[in-house]
C-alpha cells in the first residue's frame, strides 16, 4: 500500500517555495494516485512534470505498481481548501447550501481559520421616492459547514 503521509510530504517539498498548494491527494484501493494541485497565479505543465518526478523516484514501480495522475484543480470544480477561497476573492462564485439554496455573489473574504466567508449578493431593494427597485450588494456569511458545494462562477456576459 502507498503510504499516504509520504506522498504528501514529497509533494509538499516539491512545490515548497513555490506559490502551488495542495487541493487534494487520494489513493485508491488499486493503488491509482490521483494529486490535485492549485496556484495562485495558475498551474503550469512543468509543475505537473515536476511533481510526476518527485513522486516516481521516492516510490518504486518495481516494488509497488500504481497509476499516477498530476493535474491541476478544474476551474469549475467545487472548493477544497482555504487557499483556493482566498485565490477567488474578487471573483463571482456560485453556493449550493446544505438547505439546498442557490446563492451566487461576489467573494468578499474568507477567515483566516477558513471556517466562514462572506459574499456579497446582489439583492433588490425598494427606496422610498423611487418607483422601481435597486439592485444593492448585501453582505452575506457562510459557514464552510454549512455549504454542500462552492465553486468559481463562470459568466459569458
């Protein structure tokens, strides 16, 4: 069996100094090694090739067959860790709350224990004196507990 905790470790050391972050490493029952790798700034095909050689030499085929994939996280894959919330702010996203609402609006920040974000939602609103209503953006927090799913909004307007 792969051990799980050397994987990560040599991931960690291959992307240490860079601006990459880990989203998510899984191992499968058959040994398929599946690394999600995200970045502030975009993911290149030579940290891919990079990550690929680390791990090929500290696990040997020889020893242990396994399939290996390295890629970057999907633009339209749901968020996983804290870093791709603070990659986002500024950017629409879409929630889908464990109550089942939609939610979409403009990523304002996320906590630094990455527990809550806030969103600004944009909402209508009736003023008095005027006879049709205001579109106003509304703060709004959310638990990370509390969404099923959160993920960049991708928009053609």
């Amino acid at each position: 069996m792969i051990d799980q905790q050397l994987l990560r470790q040599t991931v960690e050391q291959t992307i240490d100094g860079t601006d990459a972050f880990i989203v998510s490493i899984n191992v499968g029952a058959d040994n398929r090694i599946c690394v999600e790798i995200d970045s502030m700034t975009g993911v290149d095909i030579d940290t891919c090739v990079a990550i690929t050689r680390a791990i090929e030499a500290a696990f040997d085929r020889d020893k242990e067959d396994y399939e290996l994939e390295v890629g970057s996280a999907g633009l339209t894959s749901p968020f996983k860790v804290r870093e791709q919330y603070e990659k986002n702010i500024g950017n629409q996203i879409e929630v889908l709350t464990a109550d089942g609402r939609k939610i979409r609006g403009r990523l304002v920040e996320i906590t630094p224990d990455g527990s809550v974000f806030t969103i600004e939602v944009p909402t209508k609103v009736k003023e008095e004196g005027k006879k049709r209503p205001v579109v106003v953006d509304r703060p709004e927090s959310i638990a990370v507990a509390d969404t099923k799913e959160v993920r960049y909004l991708i928009d053609f307007k």
